[in-house]
C-alpha cells in the first residue's frame, strides 16, 4: 500500500476513531493506510499522549514549511532570467517551458509556472511598466467559477446565520459540530458530534449513510445527553442530513447549517476526552 500524506479529514477522522477507542487495525481499513502509518501518525503528531485532528494538521504544516528549501523567488539569477524572457513577451508558461529545455536536469534553474506568476506580480509592482508584457489587461488570472453549487439544496434548512451568538462565545455546553466519517473502501461510516466547549465526542457507527441511518444514529447518540446539554447541533451540508428535520423534531432541538463549502464555520473539532459512547455491538447496530 503506497504512501499518501494525510489530509485534514482523514486527521479528523483518525482523532474521532482514536477518541471511539478503535483498534487499530479497524481504522487502517476506514482510512485505506498501512497499520504502520496509523501507528506513525499517532505517535508523530499527537500531542501529550493526545490526538487532535486540527493540532496533527498544524504540526504537519509546520513541519513541511521548516524542511521546506528557500523560495526560487529569492535566487536572483533565475529571476533576472525569467524577467528577461518576459520583456520578449514570453508567457509564463512559455518561458517555463524555455527553462526547461534550456537547463536539463537542473532543477533550480527552472520554475513552474506559479512561481514565474509569482515574480512577475512582485516585479510589477517595482516596475509598472511590465504590465504591458501580460497578455490579458488584468496582471492576476482570474479565479475561475467553480461547478453550480449543489450542496445547499437541503430542504428547509436553517442558516448559520440565524444561529445565537451565544454559540460563537464557546461559553456553554450543548452546542455540537456534527460530521459523518467514510471510510476510503465507501462501505463504513462513523456518525460523530463534539461539543464546543466541553470538546466531548459522541460517535456511532453506521452501515451505510441514508438520512433514516443517520437520524437513528444521531438519536442513540444524543440518547444519555441531557436535553439541557442539547442546545445547537451543527451537521455538514452531506445529503445524509436531508432528513433534519424528524431530527430536530425526536431531539427536541434546533439545527443549523453551515454556508455550503464553508465547512471552517462549524469550527474546529478538537476532542480531548474518550467518546462518550461506546462501539455498538451488532445486537444494537443501526
């Protein structure tokens, strides 16, 4: 099994998995990754004796950046080359390609077409008139739209926006950030909600992910809560939480959605304490 590196997610749902108290093997399969890089992760990025997704991804970054070698940018040779190039009218991605054919086999003589962007937007702004060598008016490319948005078609859902703001605060209990884990093979998931503040994490597996399994998981969950401590649930904007509604109705509580594609609006899941619920056995599965 080839390595990959860990994406925020996938750090989200080892710390969800690890809080459940998941051996380790179970989660090597949910996540597709050899049991040694499990055991590596934990033991690389965990903090105290603690896993946290968000701090594992920090202190990856962090990592990456420090053995990360200075910026092409800061080499002035190459830049002085690629700025000629540019007076000649060649394009970014030109003059790209010049360098390599120029300089085979010499990496830091070359430059990818970002980096050459890069540059060109830094010289800009010492000498004006480089403008004139871009090809469209516009220095920066623009963004381009991305696919309509299809995610915010949950019917009846109710905004972030209209959430208390109580919630941002972080200083009550009760109000919860809600995900649901897939396994890479698509045929495991793990319901989870933390708690802002307390950082409690509930998690249920479930067999599949239709809006009637996760209802019913999500009401087991919440089971042993009490409905003091059941203030805000915040889930995705997954197609699974279609169904939101008999939700909110059997939890006796209001559901709020985050912007679709602004997942950072739920806030991090950082979850110091063991789950507060235990793996079902199969007699009680969903």
């Amino acid at each position: 099994m080839p390595y990959t590196h860990y994406t925020t997610d996938e750090r989200n749902a080892l710390q969800a998995m690890e809080g459940m108290g998941l051996p380790k093997s179970f989660m090597s399969v949910i996540l597709g990754k050899h049991h040694s890089s499990i055991y590596r992760e934990l033991n690389r990025n965990g903090s105290g004796g603690v896993y946290t997704g968000v701090e594992a991804q920090a202190a990856s970054e962090q990592r990456r950046l420090e053995n990360k070698p200075s910026p092409k940018t800061g080499d002035a040779a190459p830049m002085r080359e690629i700025t000629g190039l540019f007076k000649k009218d060649l394009s970014p991605d030109q003059i790209a390609g010049r360098l390599r054919v120029k300089h085979p086999g010499r990496p830091e003589k070359q430059a990818s077409t970002s980096t050459i962007y890069r540059h060109l937007y830094e010289e800009t702004a010492k000498d004006p008139s480089l403008k004139d060598h871009f090809r469209q008016k516009q220095v920066k490319p623009r963004r381009r739209s991305g696919a309509k948005d299809r995610r915010g078609q949950i019917v009846g859902r109710v905004s972030i926006d209209e959430r208390p703001q109580i919630v941002e605060e972080k200083s009550r209990a009760g109000d919860w950030e809600g995900d649901t884990i897939e396994s890479a093979g698509k045929n495991a998931y793990i319901a989870t909600f933390v708690d802002r503040k307390t950082k409690l994490l509930l998690a249920k597996i479930m067999p599949d992910k239709r809006a009637d399994t996760l209802n019913k998981a999500d009401v087991r969950a919440f089971r042993g809560i009490p409905a003091g401590a059941r203030n805000t649930p915040m889930p995705d904007n997954g197609k699974e939480f279609a169904a939101h509604g008999a939700l909110s109705e059997a939890l006796s509580i209001d559901i709020f959605f985050a912007h679709p594609y602004h997942s950072w609006e739920r806030g991090p899941q950082r979850t110091h304490q063991r789950a507060h619920q235990t793996i079902p056995s199969e007699k009680n599965a969903v």
